[in-house]
C-alpha cells in the first residue's frame, strides 16, 4: 500500500474487518515499531534516493547494513511513511481472535503490548 494513503486507509480498513469479521493476516516489521524509525528503504530513498534503494538490494549484507545503520531516520507521527505504533499494533491486536508473534524482540514492544493487553 502507497505510503501516502496508508494513514487514511488503515482506519477505513479496520472498520470493515471488524463490521464484517474479515479475516486478514497482517506481518507486522518488528524494529521500525519497537524503534520508533522509517523502515530502512523509505529513509534511504528520502536521503539518497530511489536509485540507491535499488542498488541496494544487489549489495553484501554488510554493505546493506552499513548504508542502512549510517541513515537511519525517526519516524515522526503524521509521516505518511512512519509505522504503526505501538498503541495502533495493540488496538488492533485486541480485536484479534488469534494472534501468533514469531520473530519479536523481547524487548520494550512486547513489554508495551503485554502491558495494553492487561488495560
């Protein structure tokens, strides 16, 4: 989904998923949630350009990760490109009937969604 109407169509979403009991699979990023950062493709192409995303993905891992490391953005609220936060992630879970986390650090997103749930 466009980055651009993403923030005005995941409300819409949920509202239909939840009125007509859609079933849907959402893959939720971990990192860019937990850590509050642009995924790593949008803050490059902002800083170096799309061309350079591209290039990129044909890299080594260690050049990926060094590029990636060097310009890693904040994800600020409002930005059409942000990720969910963590109050959105939690919201949605709570209207899950099954929800399986596989990969998640154990760090403060599951302390915060632990402690939503709980609330």
């Amino acid at each position: 989904m466009s980055p651009a109407v993403r923030p005005a169509v995941r409300p819409r979403a949920m509202t239909i998923l939840r009125r007509y009991a859609v079933p849907a699979v959402v893959f939720v990023w971990s990192d860019p949630v937990e850590q509050r950062r642009l995924a790593w493709y949008a803050a490059v192409a902002r800083q170096l350009g799309e061309p350079e995303v591209e290039r990129l993905k044909t890299v080594s891992y260690e050049e990926w990760r060094r590029v990636c490391e060097r310009h890693a953005l904040p994800a600020e609220d409002g930005d059409p490109c942000a990720p969910v936060s963590v109050v959105e992630l939690a919201e949605a879970l709570a209207h899950s009937r099954f929800v399986m986390l596989r990969g998640v650090s154990a760090g403060e997103l599951g302390h915060r969604l632990a402690h939503s749930w709980r609330h």
